[in-house]
C-alpha cells in the first residue's frame, strides 16, 4: 500500500516534470525523472521481493496458562522464525485489548537473518473480568524510501480468561474477619419455633411438646402451673444477584469498567451475607446472556460466578421486565432479589403484572449512575463543566426513572458504584429484619 | 538512526540547494523591480511564525492570503466607483497589475516556500518546498538568463509591441528594466507552450534551454547535493539498527538515474527529428500511468494473511 506521502510525492514529482518542461529546464527534468524512477525502482523491488520473505516467517505464540485472575502479571512468549534465504526486517505487534496493561517489547522492529530465530517475551495483566484476545500478530514492512507499506497479518488468537482479582475482594476478607461493620446484629429474628437461641417463656398448653418444658419454671405462681421455653427459630434467606451484563455495562475506563466493579461488588457483598448462613445466588442477565447461578450457603456460587464470567463479556440488551420475568420463572422460593443495572438500554418500562407482584419476593433495583466511569483526567476546566452539567441531567433522567419504578410497586435507588456494596448490604439487613 | 534536530537543518538545506542558489542569483536584478512595501511585510511572514507561540502558527500565511484579497477587492471596487471616495484611488488597483508588484508577489511566495522548506519537519516536506521555490525562482532564473544574454536587445525589440498590447503597466520601456524581460519571457514560454501543443514542437527555445550562463553549473552541482539529502534525509527518517536499508535505496537510486537518462535520450531522438510533443506526451502519460499503475497495485487497507 503506497502511503498518502507516496501519494503526494508521486504527484509532486509529476508536477516538476510538468514544471521543468515548462520552464524548458533540463537539469530540472531529469532531477525530476531521475527522483521519480527512484521511488518507482523502490516501490517495484519492495513488493516484488517483501511478500515472497514475509510468507517464509513463521510466529508461534505460547503462554503457561489461559486461566487468570485480574491484575495479575502473565508472560507471553512470541518464537518468530525466519524461514527464507534472505534477511526479513518488518515492525510487529500484538493486537492487545485496551483492558491490558503490558511492559514488554509486544510491538518493534526486527531484522531476522536467514534461519533466525527469536522469542520475545512481554507480559500483560488484564484490569478488568472476562474472556479477551490476544493477536493477531500483525507486521508490517516498510521500503527503503518510507512510501509504501506492506501489512501482514498472522491469525494467531490467544483467548485469556480472567477472574476478578484477589485484591479486589480482599476488602470482603478483611470485612468478614473484622465482624464489625455491616454484619453487626444481624440475627435479629422475631420468629418463634426451633432453634438454639433463649427467646422466652410461656404458658403450657396441651398441644405443646413436652421436651420443651421449663421445669424450673414450675409452680412458680399457684404450684401447678407450668411454661415452655420458646427458642427463637434461626431462618434462612436467599439472597439473588440480579447483574446487567449488556452491552451498556461495558463502560468505563482503564481498571474502572461498570461490569467488572458490579461483579466485584456483588461477590463482596455476597461473602458477608454467607457468613450470616444465607443463600447467595447470581444471574448474569442481557439479551444475549442468561446465566442463573443457583444459590448456596457457602462460597460455591461465587466460585461458579468466577469461573461464568471469566468466560464472557457484556453483550446484548438489557430490558427489566424481561429480567423480573426472568427472576419470576427460575426463582421459586421466596428471595430478596437485587437488581443491577445502569438503565442505559430502556428508555420505556412495560412491566406486567405478573412480574411485578412476586409472591414471597422482595426486589430492590440499584440504578448505577455512570459519572464514576468517566475518566476526566485530561479534560480542562470548561470541559469539565460541560461534562458536571450532561452527567446532572443524566443522574436526574435515571432519578425520574427511579420514582416511576418505585411507583409500580418496586425498591429502587440510584446509586454510585462507590456506595453500591453499602447499599446491598443495607438492603440485605433490613430484608432481614422486616423479614 | 536518531535525528536531531541540527541533522534535520543540516540535511533540509541540502535538499533546499538549488532554490537557495538560485534566490541567491536572481535577487540583484529582482530588487530592481521589487515594490518594498510588497516584499518586505511578505518576506517577514516566515520569521513571524517562527516567532509566534505554535496554536497560532496555522493562521499567519491565512490572514496574509486574507489582507491580500481585501486590498485586491477594496482596489477593484474604488477603481469601478463602486466605493466612493476616499477609496477612491486609481493608483492602487494600477500598482496591483503592475510589473513591478507581480514580481514582488511571486518572488516572496517563493522565498516563503524556500525558508518553510529549510525549517520543514517532514522529509517530503523539504522536497515538496524546493519544487515550489524552484518553480517561482526557474521564471526569474529564465528571465534573468533572457536579461543578460547577448541577444535580448533584439528579442526586445521584436517582442516590444506583444508587450504593450498586454493589460498590465510598466514603470519604463527601456531595455534595462528588467520588469520587461519578465513579461517578454512570459510571452515566449506561452508561444513555445501554444507551439508545442498545435504544432507538435516547440516554435521557440526556451531561454533556460538554449541560453547556456556559468551559473548552470552551480544549478547543477545544487540539484545533485539536493538529490543526495533526500537520500540521506529518508535513510535517518528509517530504522536505526536496520543497516541493510542502504543497499535497498542504492539501488532504487542507481536504477532510477538508470531509467532517467534512457527517458531523456529518447526525448531528446524525438525531439532532433520535430516530435518533440509526441516524446512529452509519451513521458507524461507513461509517468501518470506508472502511478496510477502503483496505486492501484497497492490497494488501500490491503493486508496479507500468513
């Protein structure tokens, strides 16, 4: 491909010729041809010989494993060969998504002698979950003179799967350990039945069994008459994770993208409510997925939610009334059910009924706002004005959206991403209390 | 190979040589004509957008081209009388056409090209600025060449009526004034053009071709110093660890030469037997076909798979 410089040379080449004929300079004329069959001498000689060498190099690409956790250095190793009979010089990189960071040399320039051999070695760490690629190589050669360009492309795709990092979930660690926040009181139930817990006594009555008899308790009033403990019965809430994973959570910047904090959180969120003895499950809900995760009172679910998403990205549409009619038909049981969603895709609600009033059902919608997403480090000051003022009437649209989904019968709160966790541990307490 | 910006100055000049040499040549008898308040405020354009902070830089040679056009239309209009006095004033629109203010014009867009082309980032940037220069400072060298040979009395003297039936003015008739041999030369390249085209070779030869002047050899050495900084310029624009770029522009450069002087042999066979337009126009259709032959084998986004 000739370059738009070549482009121009070429045409400002000519136009000396045009000139020197014009002027009736010969020296002129021939500096013109002379410069002019030059580049064409170059461009000739590049294509005929670089296509001929570059079909002869060969590129392997090895990595130990596929499997990562986010944030976590892994190193790539390229093993380009030179298989021709002649010496191979062409710039190269590897195509890498913008979730990757990398220090390495995964883009220069090499000259391979006939038979050479080299690995080059780079590493990335991916900063956000998902399933990404890594390739194809592409390589490009240029000619002596720098006017045109050959690319070349190798088809070798590298998938890498990536977890959320223990870093990020390291603050659920700390929260679980500490039993300080959020988790306070949390046994606060005002049901009666069995248990190991002391709630109070009182008086016999026939139908009652007898193994629960306070014997110390007898006669205390008139000699006959008698009580039974009653024991505060320990009961067990599931608590689902309802997760957009459209295309409209795919947002963000660098290591702050909506869909992997919404993960995050969920998962932080999701350990201290199984350190209460509570079911967490998952949905990972769009259009174009439907993955539910079904709930367990241990870390099961969130190690099966760590391996799902690993293994997609945001994709399709989001649309809440098919998502409540979703919770509807795979949830059965009664559940506090949190919903997650920027509400980017709906501009219209059309819930019926029926996906409205689930029986047994408490369903929270947490409308992510998005200005936590946007990277305002390089934007100057009216810029930034600009950007306060477009993200204050997108925060009031999505509090307007609030109330008329409140109006329908349903909690919902917009939200920032840095008070999320708060919020879903808050609502999983009050679901507790009320029941 | 690291570029500094000395080597890219150094370099640059080198690919400028010709037009610096020629300016050099042309400028005593092209201040004779020149109009100082036409080339003074225009030859200082590139020295004020050096100066100037860089986000204003892209407006100098606009305002220039704009205040230029103003002043042009504000003449046009006092000379019709469609603006009054005190627009009013012949005199202005009659120095525009004058001799004295076109060489002006012409000559600083050409030192403007010349010094843009000394300070120019971009390899193709220089050359692109030395074709320009040179095509501005070739007319002044041709007329110069026309001015100081020994046949221009009687050139002028056949071609004095031609140049008063010309609508432009000129200060003086007389056959020093250089002014006059500009015009005349003009009107000789259009009859070798007009005779080229309708006639299949030139009527007249053209005073840089047959008029031959000492200076010819300095144009000369200038085009093969400028020839060769391009060469060097494109070899430190291009990889530093990649040495085996050389034998590649070597040989683009021999064979290039190579083709050039086969080209100008056989224009110069069909020009000795009168088809001189036919051997023109066989070069410049086959230049215009060999680029387009180029760009259409190297389709835009194409890419190889391996």
């Amino acid at each position: 491909m000739i370059r738009k410089t070549g482009l121009a040379i070429i045409a400002v080449m000519a136009a000396s010729v045009y000139e020197a004929i014009l002027l009736g300079f010969l020296y002129l004329l021939f500096f013109g041809i002379a410069l002019m069959m030059a580049f064409w001498v170059d461009i000739v000689l590049f294509h005929a010989s670089q296509s001929k060498k570059m079909k002869a190099v060969t590129i392997r690409r090895d990595l130990k494993d596929n499997y990562g956790r986010k944030n976590q250095w892994v190193t790539i190793n390229l093993s380009v060969e030179n298989s021709s009979k002649s010496r191979v010089a062409f710039h190269y990189f590897d195509s890498l998504s913008d979730v990757f960071r990398s220090r390495g040399d995964f883009k220069g320039y090499l000259t391979l002698m006939p038979g050479e051999s080299r690995i080059i070695s780079y590493e990335i760490a991916p900063q956000a979950v998902g399933k990404y690629y890594v390739g194809p190589v592409e390589m490009y050669a240029e000619d002596p003179f720098r006017i045109c360009v050959l690319n070349y492309v190798a088809e070798r795709i590298t998938e890498i799967h990536v977890s959320p990092s223990l870093a990020d979930l390291h603050g659920a660690r700390a929260d679980r350990m500490s039993n300080i926040r959020f988790t306070e009181g949390l046994h606060r139930s005002k049901s009666v039945g069995q248990g190991y817990n002391f709630y109070g006594i009182r008086p016999y009555t026939e139908s009652d069994d007898l193994r629960y008899v306070s014997w110390s308790r007898y006669g205390t009033v008139n000699g006959e008459d008698l009580y039974v403990k009653q024991m505060e019965e320990e009961r067990q809430m599931e608590v689902h994770f309802l997760i957009d994973y459209s295309l409209a959570v795919n947002y963000g910047y660098s290591d702050k993208r909506m869909y992997d904090r919404l993960i995050i959180d969920s998962i932080n969120a999701a350990y201290s409510i199984i350190k209460n003895h509570d079911g967490v499950g998952f949905m990972l809900f769009s259009s174009d997925h439907d993955i539910y995760i079904k709930p367990a009172r241990s870390d099961v679910s969130i190690n099966t939610l760590e391996r799902a998403v690993a293994d997609i990205r945001p994709s399709g549409e989001f649309d809440l009334a098919a998502a409540l009619e979703n919770v509807r038909q795979k949830i059965r049981k009664s559940s506090l059910i949190m919903v997650m969603t920027p509400l980017s895709g709906s501009t219209h609600f059309s819930l019926s009924k029926s996906s409205l009033i689930q029986k047994g059902k408490q369903i929270t919608v947490f409308i992510v706002e998005p200005s936590e997403f946007i990277d305002q480090s390089g934007l100057t000051e009216p810029y930034k004005k600009i950007l306060r003022s477009q993200l204050m009437r997108r925060i009031n649209t999505l509090k307007n959206d609030a109330s008329m989904i409140r109006a329908l019968g349903l909690n919902c709160y917009v939200v920032q991403e840095s008070r999320l966790y708060a919020r879903m541990v808050m609502e999983y307490q009050y679901g507790k209390i009320v029941g | 190979m690291e570029r500094s910006r000395t080597s890219e100055l150094v370099s640059n000049i080198g690919v400028m040589t010709p037009s610096i040499l020629v300016f050099g040549f042309v400028i005593p008898y092209v201040l004779t004509v020149m109009t100082y308040a036409v080339w003074i405020p225009l030859f200082s354009l590139p020295f004020i957008r050096l100066i100037i902070p860089r986000r204003f830089r892209y407006l100098v040679y606009r305002i220039a081209l704009l205040v230029i056009l103003s002043i042009y239309i504000f003449a046009e209009l006092s000379y019709t009388g469609i603006i009054p006095a005190p627009f009013a004033d012949p005199y202005l629109f009659l120095q525009l056409v004058q001799i004295d203010v076109i060489v002006s014009l012409f000559f600083s867009m050409g030192f403007i090209s010349m010094i843009e082309g000394i300070v120019a980032d971009r390899p193709f940037g220089s050359l692109g600025y030395m074709l320009g220069s040179l095509f501005i400072f070739g007319e002044q060298l041709s007329a110069v060449y026309l001015f100081t040979s020994p046949l221009y009395p009687l050139i002028y003297n056949q071609l004095l009526p031609y140049t008063r039936s010309l609508p432009v003015s000129f200060p003086s008739s007389a056959p020093t004034y250089f002014g006059n041999a500009y015009i005349i030369n003009y009107i000789v390249q259009y009859y070798a053009i007009y005779t080229l085209i309708f006639r299949g070779a030139e009527g007249v030869q053209l005073p840089l071709t047959v008029i031959h002047n000492f200076f010819d050899y300095f144009v000369l050495g200038g085009l093969v110093i400028s020839f060769s900084s391009m060469v060097w310029k494109l070899y430190l624009e291009g990889e530093s660890d990649d040495v085996y770029r050389l034998p590649g522009l070597a040989i683009a450069v021999i064979g290039g030469v190579f083709i050039s002087l086969f080209i100008i042999i056989f224009i110069d066979l069909f020009q000795s037997i009168g088809y001189q337009f036919a051997a023109l126009s066989f070069l410049l259709v086959g230049l215009w076909l060999t680029a387009g032959i180029l760009v259409r084998s190297s389709s835009r986004g194409k890419t190889i798979n391996i």
